[in-house]
C-alpha cells in the first residue's frame, strides 16, 4: 500500500527496484509543476510511473514564477483566446477543486495616473470585463474570485496607502488567483501521485533517452532504467536532451522587498511599463508581510544555468518603474533578495522573448521520445494530460481519460472545512488538512515547536516533516524548496545551522 510520504528510505527502496530491471509504464525526466503533474496523471490512470529528477523537486524554474494563477488576462490581450480560455478553466480548478488549500484569491490594483490616458483605461477597463466573462465561462464563483469594478481614489489609497495621491484619479480593481507558493505545489503534485503509486526519484540525473529508456546517473553509478514510454518535461534544459525541439528561454527577474517598504497592504499595484501596451510591473504582497516585484521579460543569450541571477539592468528597470506610483521611491536598500526564472518557450521567427506565445505543445522525436516544452504553471495539470494522452497512443498503452480535474491534491479541502481545521492559520495555509500533523510535532517533542530563529514563524516540526515526507534530502531542500528561507540570503544564513542539524537526525530516524 502506497503513502504519500517521499524520504530517503522509500527512495532507496524504489531506486533498488527500477535498477533491478524492473520495467515500468512510463518514465518521467524532470521533476517541475509539468513532471510532476505528468507523474501524477499517469499513476492516477493506473499506469505505472518513475518520475527521474537530477537534483530535487522544484529545483528549476516552478520555484521561481511570480506565484500567481493567472486567469489569462495578457492572452487575451494578445488575441489568443483559447490560452486565455484554458488558463481560466486551469485557474478554477485548481482554486476550487485541486488545491483550495494552496491557492488564494489576490486582489489586484491598477492604479489611474495622469501617464494612463482614457483610452489605455477603457482598454484595461474592458479586458478585465473579457477576464471575468472567462471567469463565468470557467465556472469559477464570484465568492472564490470577485468581479473586477473601477474605484475612486479614497478607496485605491485605502487599498494600497503606499501609493502617491499625486494625479491619482482612482483605480481599477480585480481578482487573479495566487499560490501560496510554487515550490509546494509541486511537492504537493509528487507526493499525491506517490500516494497512487509512483516512483518519485530524485538525484537521479538522466544523461541520455531513448522511446523506451533512460540511462541515468546516481552518485558515481550509471544505469538503464526500462519503460514503456520516456516523457522529457525537463522545461528549459529539454532541448539539451533531444534534438526534436528548439527553445529560446526567457528570464523573468523577481526582487524580495522588506515588509512596509512598499506599503501595499494585502493588494497587488499593477504599474504599466512605459512604452508598452499590455506589459506591467507587479507588486505582489505576500502573507508575511514581505512584496515581490516583478517582472522582465528579457532573452537569455548562452548557456542555460542551474540557479538563473537577476542582473543589475533588471534590478534598475524594476525599481524605477514601481517607484513611479509610489510616494515613496525603492531603492537597493529596499531588497533583501532576488531570484529569476527561466520560461523554456518554443523558440519563433524572431523578435521580442515577450512576444513568443506560451502555448505548450508535446512533441514526438524522431527518436519515439515524447518532449513537452512552452506553457506556464496555470495550465500545467492540461499539460500533463495532453502529454498522457500522447503516450497512450504512441505505446500502445492502456487506460481510461484523465482523472486529474476532480483529483484533489493531499491536503485539499473545501475553503469552508479549511477554516474548520484545528491548527496555526498559517500551517493551514502550507499543509491544508495535514497541518494538524505537522503541528503534532511540536507537541511529541517540545523542541519541534520552536521557530527556527528569531524572526521567522517557521519551526523545527516543519523542517522534521520536510524530511519525513516531502522528499528533502539535505539542508538545502529545505531552505530552498520546503521553507523558501533562501528567498532573503540572511534568513537562510541564520537558519542553516539548526536546519542542518534537523536534517542529520531526521535523516537518521529514517534508517
């Protein structure tokens, strides 16, 4: 009988299985939002799955995204309404069915300067409008995700008081969905799927593919592990794996601002790039009080790196043009971290990164090797199944349509029984229905219970469950991908001693 507990003794055990021989339905390469939604679409169809990842969970681009669940607004923009569609439906499910407990509803602020003219305001009036008709169409609730409305400047100041009241004429008020973080999200999607029986291996780097194989690295050993059909869902590094498709990444630069440096309160300020129709600056309040800025949109020229750097230019560009609307400029003393993420887009005829569509598409190699590449986070469980479904067919496999739109990632509840479960609001937040679990740590040993250091409300219990069950095999799991410690360089300084000591222990208890 499966659990949904990934630690380094289930690891070890399934890892000993795939390099035995043992021969499995479909092998996962990369372990993102888009591998490990493919790894649970396929274990949910009762296929049996491996998903291989080269370092952990989340390490590439899902942790870095802007943490927000577009509803398509941009898309529509840009004419391509059956994107903007899709994110919508995507949007909804995952707010209403999937995953309530990691998911919130963000008001969004787009202030009404004297650098807006009317036009521009009746044409971001209008295409909120479009949005919330894709809201009905997808069957989101007004009581999940509000209707957008105009508001005068009382109420704009109110929303967000960090803004100057110099030529505000009011704003424009509307709703997009936000995650309350990317990272355990994808967790959270392995771990569900190895409660239905999926292997989720992680170190395991996969060197080359073939339709039917992966040859892979783990620690000096090398070896071949078998399947019915490979899926590359390595994002931007899929191209250095195949031949059968080309990308051209993009980088998307965040800043980590310091709570009340901006002052937006709990809604987002979308500031207009000057210069640019459909393109804004984001300020997007985060539950502990602190703000991301962002983002660029820029190509990346060269190499793709494991860990993307955020550039001076981007540094400047984002400062300036969000000071614009502020009373109060940013500066550089304003930021205590930075991360970039790295969009793998379908390489296109030229021109602007921000201009190359976000479509996803899979695509059969030459070698019978299945490859998804392009999409964003929203649409990852579509992206899954479409990939699912392309196995299917090219294998020869067996199984019913997807299950994943009804599916409900482990912690997931209804937003009324989430506000009934007896635990730390913001353990909730992190764990839905779990958090009573992890709160339980605490209590068995005192010790657990205490914040890691002075200035954060993350405990040691956290860090004991990272390891336990979420996969985390050595400290930088946890500060990087299980508490995003790492997002500000000093918390995640302050907290790597004890963290390290937690992870030793707990890693111990495994054996």
């Amino acid at each position: 009988m499966s659990t949904g507990s990934l630690n380094a003794r289930r690891r070890e055990r399934e890892l000993d299985r795939l390099t035995g021989g043992e021969r499995v339905d479909v092998i996962v390469v990369g372990g993102g939002v888009t591998g490990a939604g493919i790894a649970l679409d396929a274990a949910a169809r009762g296929l049996s799955v491996a998903l291989v990842e080269a370092r952990d969970l989340a390490f590439g681009t899902s942790r870095w995204s802007s943490k927000l669940v577009h509803g398509g607004l941009r898309y529509l923009a840009k004419g391509e309404l059956g994107l903007a569609h899709e994110s919508a439906v995507e949007r909804g499910i995952l707010m209403t069915r999937t995953a309530p407990h990691l998911t919130r509803a963000m008001p969004q602020l787009f202030p009404l300067y004297p650098g807006t003219s009317r036009a521009q305001q009746t044409v971001i009036a209008t295409g909120l409008q479009a949005g919330d008709v894709l809201r009905r169409v997808a069957r989101t609730p007004s009581s999940v995700l509000p209707r957008p409305r105009p508001v005068p400047v009382a109420e704009a100041l109110a929303l967000s008081p960090g803004l100057t009241p110099s030529g505000l004429r009011g704003g424009l008020l509307a709703y997009d969905g936000a995650l309350v973080d990317d990272a355990r999200l994808v967790v959270t999607l392995a771990r569900t799927a190895a409660l239905l029986g999926a292997r989720i291996l992680t170190r395991v780097e996969a060197l080359s593919l073939t339709a039917d194989g992966v040859r892979v690295r783990e620690g000096s050993a090398e070896y071949d592990l078998r399947a019915r059909q490979v899926i590359n869902a390595t994002g931007v590094w899929a191209d250095t794996l195949t031949d059968s498709v080309r990308l051209r990444p993009s980088r998307g630069s965040h800043l980590v601002l310091a709570p009340g440096s901006a002052s937006v309160g709990a809604t987002s300020v979308n500031v207009p790039v000057p210069g640019e129709t459909n393109r804004f600056v984001f300020l997007l309040p985060q539950p502990d009080g602190r703000v991301y800025l962002g983002l660029t949109d820029e190509p990346l020229d060269g190499e793709v790196p494991p860990v993307p750097s955020v550039p001076e230019s981007d540094v400047e560009f984002l400062l300036t043009v969000a000071s614009s609307v502020l009373a109060r400029p940013l500066t550089r003393e304003d930021v205590i971290g930075s991360f970039a993420g790295l969009r793998p887009l379908i390489a296109g005829s030229g021109g602007r990164s921000a201009d190359l569509s976000r479509k996803h598409a899979v695509v059969t190699g030459a070698d019978g090797v299945l490859t998804v590449v392009g999409g964003k986070l929203t649409t990852y469980r579509r992206m899954a199944e479409d990939a699912v479904d392309a196995a299917l067919t090219r294998a020869n496999l067996h199984a019913g349509p997807s299950r994943t739109a009804r599916l409900s990632l482990l912690g997931a509840a209804p937003r009324d029984h989430l506000s009934l479960v007896d635990a730390p609001a913001r353990l909730v937040a992190k764990y839905g229905t779990e958090a009573p679990r992890v709160a339980a740590l605490g209590q068995v040993e005192p010790e657990f219970a205490a914040p890691l250091f002075d200035g954060t409300e993350i405990t040691a219990a956290e860090v004991v469950w990272a390891v336990r069950h979420e996969g985390a095999l050595n400290a930088e799991d946890v500060l990087d991908r299980r508490t995003r410690l790492s997002l500000a360089p000093t918390d995640a300084a302050a907290a790597r001693p004890v963290v390290q000591e937690l992870v030793a222990k707990a890693l111990a208890g495994l054996s």
